[in-house]
C-alpha cells in the first residue's frame, strides 16, 4: 500500500467514513465551486475615496510610505525624487510589466533603468502591483516577466506603483480579480501579499526593518478611484 | 424551581472544602451576604465539589462526587459558593462530565443552571448594587482565573466594593493573571508556582493597598502565605468579607480571632 | 529524534530554567510585549471575535472533509505542475527531502522557518548525509548555531540576549573582522543578514513549510516577516514545502478568514509583511523562482487525531498566542518542555506525537488558569484536552504512587460527607490548636511543596460546618 494510500485510509478510518458518500462530496465541491466569502471587516468596506485613506493609513502603519499621483507619467519623476531624498543612487531595476516600459522615464534625469530579474545586486527595485488591500494596506505582485518576483525581495528599497482603482477594500476582492484573470482553481507561480517592509524582532524582540528582504517600502498610488 | 412558603427563595450554601476547613468566616460572610440579598441558606451536609479527581484526571470518581453534589442540593431554589474555581466546576464542568448521559445530563444541566459563584449571585441574579458596610483603606483586587474567564465575575466584585464605606480600590496590575496556585498544581511543581505568586506579590505591593481581596481562598491562601513569607504587611481576605463587614477580624495567616 | 526529547525531565528542566538569569531576563518582554500588542490590535478590529468564530468553524469543516479535500488539493497541486509525496511518519519525510535534494547533488539548503522541520529533525538528517542545511529565520539561525530547539513557535530565539547572540556570532563568523561592533541590535541584525545573503544566492534547494495548503488552487501559503522564506523558495533550483495534513483550507477566502486572525494573535501585526501562495514552479515564460516544487504532506500520527479526543489540536495555526499568555510559559521559557512544541498547545500536542508516557508533565503543568484558551485564535479548548491527557495517565496509572494513593485517601473521605466532616474537624482543631499562636505555619509534615516557598495558614479551629450545625442547635 502506497504512503497515500495509508495516510487517506487513517483520516477516514479516524473519521469513520469511506469517502464516497454524497453529501460530503457534493460539501466539498460546492465550497471549492462557489468559494464563499466569509466576514469581512467593516474597514475593509469603505466608499473607494474612504478607502484610499484606509489603504494609506495601513500602509504606514506597516512602516511603509504612500505617494498620491494624478498620473501614471508622474511615476518616473517621482521615483527620482524619492531616491534623491533618501541618498540613494540614481539607479532601479524593473520586469517588462508594460504599464512600467510605457513611463516617460527619460524625465527622470540621470536615472538607470536597467530590466529583468535581481541577481541581488541590486539596491532599488520598481514593481507594479496587481492590487491594494485597504484593509490591511497589503499589496498584491504576481510572479512572471511583468513583475519577477526576485525584485520583490532582493533589492534594499522597493517602490510599487499600484492603480487607485486597483486598491480594493478587502482581499477577497483581490481574489475574484485574480480568479477572473487567471481562471478558476489557476494561480501564477507566486502571489506576494505584502505590507510594510521586511523585518525581524528575533534580537529581544526589538523591531528592525530590512531583515532579508527589503528596508524600505514605498508605494505609489495612481490616479483616481 | 420551587418557590418556598415564605416567597424567599431557598439557597443551599455549598461552603467549599477550604473555606469549611480553613476560614469559616467567609462561610458566614456568604451567608450574612445572601440573607441581605433576600434569601434563605441553608446548609445541607456535604463535601467537596471533587475538582482534586477530575483535575487528576479521575474522572470516575469526579462523576461519583458529582452526583452526590446534585442530589443533596435538588432541594434548593440556587446554589451558590463564594469561589469562582468550586462554582466553575458545578456550574461548567458538571455537565461536561456528563455528557451523552440521558439520565444524568439533564439533572447536571438543571443543577448547572441553578448554581451561581457568591458575587455574582448577589449582582446578578439578586440585583444587589451596593452593601451596607465600611472599610477603613485601601484594598485592590485579583481576579481569580475561574471566576473571571468561566463565569465573567470582574464587574460585580468592583461595583459592589465601590460602595463600601471608606473603602479605596488600587488597581492590581496583571490582575487577571494566575496567582500560580492551581489545585494540585501548586504542590506537583513548587518551583514554578512559587516564581508565578511571586510576581503575583510583587504586583500586589507595587498597588500600595493595605489589603489584597479575592474571591476565591485557594488563590487568597497561596498570595497571603507568600505575602507572609516575604515579610510583608498586606492583609489578604476574601472580597465577601469585606463586602459583608466582618473583616474586622485577624486575616488569613493572622494571629488572633478571624 | 528521540534523542532529544527531555520531556521526561519536565521538572529538572524547570528548576534550571528558572535559575538562569539570562533566561529569566528575556523572558520579561514575552510577558509584556506580546500580550500588549496582540490586545491593542483585536482591539482595533470590532469584527475579531467573530473571526475567531469563523476560523474555528472552518477548520472544523475541513478537518471533518479532510480526505476530499486532500485528494483535491492533490488534483489541483498536480495539474499546476507541481510533485506530491506522502509521508505516514517523520522517517518517510526526511528520507524523500534527501532523495530530493540528492537527485540535484544539493551542496546547500536554505530553509524557512518550519516547525514540522524541527519536529522531523531535517537539518540532523541532511547533515549527517553531507548537505549543509541553513536557517535562514533570524531566530532560527540563532539556535541553529548554538544547536538548539526553538523555545517559541513564532519566536525560536527569544530566549536569547543581544549579548548571547553577539557572543555566538563572534563564536561562528571567524572570517569578519574581530574588532567589529556587535553592540547594538542594528548591527547584529545586519551582520546575519550578509552571512545569510551569500547562503541564499549559493542553496541549491530551499526548503519552507506551510501555513496553509490551498485545496481549491493546489497552493501552499506562507506567512513570515523577513522575507527569508521567499528567498528560499525563489532562489534555488528546488522548493520543497513540508507540511502536515491539517494545514489545508478549501479556499482561498478561507485562507482569508484565518489570515485575519494569525498575525493579530501572534505579533500583534495587522497582517505579517510577507503573505506568500506559491503554486507549482516557475511557468515557461518567469525570469525566476524554482524549476522544481515538491510538498512533502506528513501525517506523524495527525491522522490519527481525527474523530478523538484530540481532534480539535488539529485547528491549531501555530501563532504562539497561547504560550504568550501561559504564566507556566513566563516562568520556566520553551525548553523545559523538552522537546519542539511548548506551552499549552505543546502540552497537548507532544504527548499525542511523542506519547503521554514521555510528555506526562507537559498537560499537568499548568494551573488551568484558561488564558490560553482565551485567546487561542481557533478556539482550541486546551486546558479541557490537557485534562483529557492526565485523564490517559490515571487510566493507565502513569502517575506517581504518591499522587495516586493521596488521591484514593481524599476520595474515600470526599464520598463520605459524614465521615469527611468527622476527619476535617479533627484535623482543624489539631492544626488550629498548633498554629493557633502564629496563624500561620511555616513547614509543615507533607506539605513541603507548599511551605518551601509559603506559609500556610492556621484553621480557624472549628469547621465551617459545625459551627452551623452548632449555631443551629443552639
């Protein structure tokens, strides 16, 4: 008898069930189906300009920064601006995701763009999320060219542009966005939800930022709800 | 529920082994306690409520205890006991004991339903919301495990000392935390439970209170006889004493006539 | 792993950790921090308890449907491209991870923080085959080097001091500088992140765990707070997830409901920083992530909880909320309870995997005070199944002879009220009569446990009981 086979016959031995009878699997089938929601919170519900205020205040909570854009072209100057502000070199690392390759970045001054993946030489990172959550101020990144997720992690300063009407109330709306995009039960390789930047409280439980992963976290949020 | 000739509802006292051994003042406080709240006590012959077994994992003779327990006290219109720990046995863990038991479940349930810890008895289901007594300084409060998080006692004991005559309440801080007495626990691992009431006794004199009031005398025993041993001068009661003016008396651990 | 289990030696365990001064000083700021900072977030949510409620009542659902949702998972798993493989015990487990990392001739392996790691010993094993595991969780990476077992679920250093930890790192990177500042938390923190940098560009497999597997998506979910176990699963050519069968939820909304809960009962955060669904490997077209994703699904005797006494343990999320809040946790820190899960839900869970013969202590330390149960985000009645465990022990007369036969005494008189209000009245007038100068004692015949560390009071002389009855004849 296989291991599978093992460890399924213990759960249903333990269970007292075959795992053939109908209404358990018709339970489970309309729940995989139908995924239904469950409570969600009344901050994750606000009207959308509400919400954008939510998606603010949770995402410095989290010890990350917002900026507020009218419009996608004002992403280069800003993220000129932000490195100048922080001493950081005039260089980022994105993927080919087209909302970033289409960006005036020539009126950014000086600033590098290079395209691709990190090899961990990287200092700073730019990604464009595929969602906010206000509720938490999480961002959502998908995996792939657009967005490799290695910028994600490896670089010490990450800057996500995420669009205003992309900023949901809660996850679960995320979630229907990414079932309709991918389709039913599919995923991309990797999903990051991420809020704040990286830290660690190992050392005495005294809080540091930029523990593996990014230091700084700063989000660009643009146009209108 | 029986309603007794005299239209006073009948409460049968279940005194609980330590205070029937130990202090018998607050026994009497109870009942000075629930008279005032318009009852009649009564006080039928009995034991223990049996937590020493089940707690050891007896459950065989927990259940024999238990159905004692629910037959001597069938008579009355409400139990009640001035302990969160013995009234959180008869009241939540009677019918677990129980369970898938037709006969007896129902008879546990009623009895469960019935049985009421003495403070929040007086609060509660009597409606008290002030007692007519005095105290002279200042006390502070532990709110012991059982009574707070199986039966919510927290409020009751607060409002009713807020209207002792004189009486000043600091606030103990981590009141909500285990004294570190526990049953048998406080004998199987010494160590561990003398280092828990010793923070205990730490918070109690960094309230500056003169006194430490409880509502249960297993955690009023272990804080006082630490309290002692430290040398300290804190007086440690349970709260129905002082609730009832009878805490005039020598304190748990005192020389002299309780 | 049998050797390491000191779960037997509970109460010598005990006694050291409270003589440790190092210890007991880093085990302040669990008392305080933790507690603070989980009740000032489930503070800011109305909605908490009601989540609690509906994390409970979802991995009830799924514990009761496990099998289907298994094979789902596995369907969904499979068709992502992803490799499953069982394991019945801990052995199975270690032996497929090496057959894996042995297909690739793995050198390194980076690894996630993974409880079910340290409860399989997979670094033990990886090592005595010559592959080189890392942690790669700052507090993981503090006990790895000084060849411990975590003393926390979420937080497996904290025990340690800065100076403990600055002292081990002077002790292990010999290739830095000696005259280097270690002083302050900043650069301890900055130090092991270099060393670790390097480990994570060089692994050839990463191992993580799972906090939740997905069955609606085949997905595995993690939830860390440095990053360290995305670097794991997106740098090397393999990313094996192990888990245990109960970490499955059908769907991603469910996941969703128990996220609301698990940062907020173990950190006091609103959401950790990194929430990670990772499904399958890298698609065709990615610049990066691994070639290769194997789950190792264990069940280690889990399976067998089912439908018992014990099943409810199997909610559990592992946010460390109820050792945060245990005052036996606070005194004698993780360790003492020998072996990899402590606190409450470690005293429930050891016995079940390890047997009650060897972790008896665990489920009878503990004053039953119900802190745990209070806050444990799922709801899992644990006071109520540590009772079910020294139940097992009287059952099977596990317990020490002295217990049981004071227990026998105590009940014979406990059943007999009369003879019970015969025996105390005797024994109060006699310990009255002693005390009666002192109104307290300070030792007493067979009562050392108490009167080592208390006094203990004088009786008032005459029972409650008969005062009343005498009252009442008068």
């Amino acid at each position: 008898m296989s291991s599978r086979e093992v460890v399924l016959g213990s759960i249903r031995r333990s269970l007292g069930v075959s795992g053939r009878e109908a209404p358990r699997r018709q339970a489970v089938a309309d729940r995989l189906a139908h995924h239904p929601r469950g409570l969600v919170p009344e901050r994750g519900q606000r009207p959308p300009a509400e919400r954008l205020e939510v998606f603010r205040q949770m995402v410095e909570a989290a010890a990350g920064t917002v900026a507020k854009l009218p419009r996608a072209e004002d992403v280069p100057a800003a993220v000129a601006a932000f490195l100048r502000a922080h001493n950081l070199p005039m260089a980022v690392r994105r993927g080919d995701d087209p909302r970033l390759a289409g960006l005036p970045w020539e009126r950014a001054g000086a600033l590098e763009v290079t395209t691709g993946a990190s090899d961990g030489h990287q200092l700073v990172a730019v990604s464009h999320a595929f969602g906010g959550v206000a509720e938490t101020g999480t961002l959502i990144l998908l995996s792939g060219r657009d967005n490799p997720t290695t910028l994600n992690f490896l670089p010490d300063t990450h800057i996500v542009v995420v669009e205003a009407r992309d900023v949901a109330g809660d996850y679960e709306t995320v979630l229907a966005r990414l079932r309709e995009k991918f389709g039913a039960g599919e995923m991309p390789r990797t999903v990051n939800m991420i809020t704040g930047p990286s830290r660690s409280a190992d050392i005495e439980q005294m809080l540091i930022l930029g523990a593996h992963g990014p230091r700084r976290l700063h989000v660009l949020v643009v146009g209108e709800a | 529920m029986g309603v007794s000739a005299t239209a006073q509802p009948r409460v049968g006292l279940f005194v609980t082994c330590l205070v029937d051994f130990i202090r018998p003042t607050v026994g009497f406080a109870a009942v000075k306690l629930i008279e005032q709240a318009g009852c009649s006590v009564e006080v039928p012959r009995q034991a223990c409520c049996g937590q020493p077994a089940f707690n050891s994992g007896d459950r065989a003779t927990t259940r024999e205890i238990a159905e004692q327990v629910i037959a001597t006290f069938a008579p009355y219109d409400y139990v009640v006991a001035p302990s969160g720990s013995c009234a959180g046995m008869l009241k939540v863990h009677y019918p677990e004991l129980f369970h898938g038991d037709p006969n007896w479940l129902p008879r546990a349930e009623a009895f469960a339903a019935k049985t009421h810890e003495l403070i929040s008895f007086l609060v509660d289901v009597r409606g008290v919301k002030r007692v007519d007594a005095a105290f002279a300084g200042s006390v502070t409060y532990h709110d012991s495990c059982s009574g707070l998080r199986e039966l919510g006692v927290h409020a009751q004991p607060r409002a009713l000392l807020a209207s002792v005559r004189g009486l000043e309440l600091a606030e103990l801080r981590d009141a909500d935390v285990c004294c570190g007495f526990g049953g048998t626990f406080c004998v199987k691992y010494p160590e561990i439970s003398a280092t828990i009431v010793g923070k205990k006794v730490a918070n109690v004199a960094a309230s500056g209170a003169g006194t430490l009031l409880a509502g249960d005398l297993g955690c009023l025993m272990n804080i006082a006889g630490k309290l002692q041993r430290e040398g300290s001068q804190v007086r440690v009661r349970h709260v129905a004493e002082v609730l009832a003016g009878m805490a005039d008396g020598a304190s748990i651990g005192e020389k002299g006539e309780p | 792993m049998s050797e390491i289990v000191t779960s037997p030696a509970f109460k010598e365990n005990a006694r050291a950790a409270l003589a440790d001064v190092d210890l007991q000083q880093a085990l302040k700021s669990v008392e305080v921090n933790f507690i603070a900072k989980r009740r000032a977030s489930a503070d800011k949510l109305p909605e908490f308890e009601a989540l609690r409620d509906a994390a409970r009542d979802i991995k009830d659902h799924t514990l009761a449907h496990l099998d289907l949702y298994l094979e789902a998972y596995e369907q969904r798993l499979t068709a992502a491209g992803g490799q499953i493989h069982y394991a019945v015990s801990a052995e199975e487990a270690r032996a497929i991870i090496l057959g894996i990392c042995r297909k690739v001739d793995a050198k390194t392996v980076t690894k996630g923080k993974s409880m079910v790691g340290e409860e399989i010993a997979i670094n033990a094993h990886l090592e005595s085959h010559g592959i080189t595991p890392v942690e790669t969780d700052l507090g993981e990476y503090l006990i790895q080097i000084r060849g411990e077992l975590p003393s926390h679920i979420i937080a497996p250093a904290v025990h340690l001091t800065k100076a403990q930890i600055e002292a081990d790192f002077r002790r292990v990177h010999t290739h830095l500088p000696a005259d280097r500042n270690l002083e302050e938390h900043t650069t301890l923190l900055a130090e092991a992140r270099a060393v670790l940098r390097e480990r994570f560009l060089a692994a050839d497999v990463g191992i993580t765990g799972a906090n939740f597997l997905v069955a609606e998506t085949g997905s595995s979910i993690i939830v860390t707070n440095e990053g360290n176990g995305d670097l794991s699963q997106t740098l090397p050519k393999i990313h094996i997830v192990l888990a245990t069968i109960e970490k499955l939820v059908p769907t991603l909304e469910d996941a969703s409901q128990i996220l609301r809960v698990l940062a907020r009962s173990a950190t006091g955060q609103e959401m950790s920083v990194y929430t990670t669904i990772s499904t399958g490997p890298r698609r065709p077209d990615d610049p990066d992530g691994p070639g290769e994703y194997h789950v190792v699904i264990l069940d280690n005797g889990r399976s067998s909880m089912l439908g018992g006494d014990f099943q409810d343990m199997l909610r559990c999320i592992r946010c460390g909320a109820c050792m945060n809040h245990c005052p036996v946790y606070h005194a004698v820190g993780g360790h003492a309870y020998g072996w990899v899960y402590p606190g409450p839900m470690g005293a429930v869970l050891t016995p079940s995997l390890i047997g009650v013969d060897k972790a008896g202590h665990l489920p009878n330390a503990s004053t039953f005070c119900g802190r745990c149960e209070a806050v444990c985000p799922v709801r899992i009645p644990l006071p109520r199944m540590m009772r079910r465990w020294r139940e097992r022990e009287f059952e099977r007369h596990l317990q020490p002879a002295t217990m049981r036969y004071g227990l026998a005494v105590w009940a014979f008189l406990a059943k007999r009220p009369r003879l019970y209000a015969l025996a105390t009245s005797a024994a109060a007038f006699g310990l009255g009569w002693l005390g009666r100068a002192k109104g307290r004692f300070r030792s007493l015949p067979l009562a050392g446990g108490w009167t080592r560390h208390r006094d203990f009071p004088a009786p008032e002389q005459r029972t409650f009981q008969a005062q009343w009855r005498g009252r009442k004849r008068r």
